[in-house]
C-alpha cells in the first residue's frame, strides 16, 4: 500500500497562506512558520503529518500528498477546515 511523509500549514483564509508561501520562498523555515501559524494540532510539531496512507486526508489533500511533485509547497488548497500549505518529502 501506498504511504507518504508529508508536512503542512492550516490557516484560516487563502490570503494569510499565500503570505506563508511567499516567507517560505523567500528563505524561511516550514517548520518554524507551521509552529507559529498552523492552526492545526500538527503545528506543535512542525506541521509533521508523520506517515500518511491515501484516504486518510480530505481528498484536496490527499491528491497533493500522492499527486503533487514532492518537495515543493503546494496551496493555498482549500479544505472546509480552512487553508493549506503542503510539502511532500517521500512516498513509495
């Protein structure tokens, strides 16, 4: 079964994650925004989704997890938790 190593950062408009993106592409650390923003539990620890199976995310989520060229931070997707940054590290 497929798996994959994935990160994100929930927030709650499109604006606030396009803001992200940009820090992060400019040079500052995921994981550090994630702790500061994420309004998900998975803040704490970076944004670290630990490993993810399909079918266990929302489906707007899950396409990017299984989908989406890895390492590249992907969003602002919109879920009806709010919105989202993802990265992908590694999926076999």
């Amino acid at each position: 079964m497929a798996k994959a190593m994935a990160r994100h950062i929930l927030v709650k408009t499109e604006a606030e994650a396009a803001q992200l993106k940009a820090r992060i592409a400019k040079g500052e650390a995921f994981d550090v925004l994630a702790r500061k923003f994420s309004t998900c539990p998975s803040g704490k620890r970076g944004g670290d989704l630990g490993e993810v199976r399909p079918g266990q995310m929302v489906k707007a989520i899950d396409q990017i997890i299984f989908k989406k060229p890895l390492r590249e931070v992907h969003g602002p997707v919109k879920s009806q938790f709010g919105y989202h940054l993802v990265q992908v590290f590694f999926r076999e």
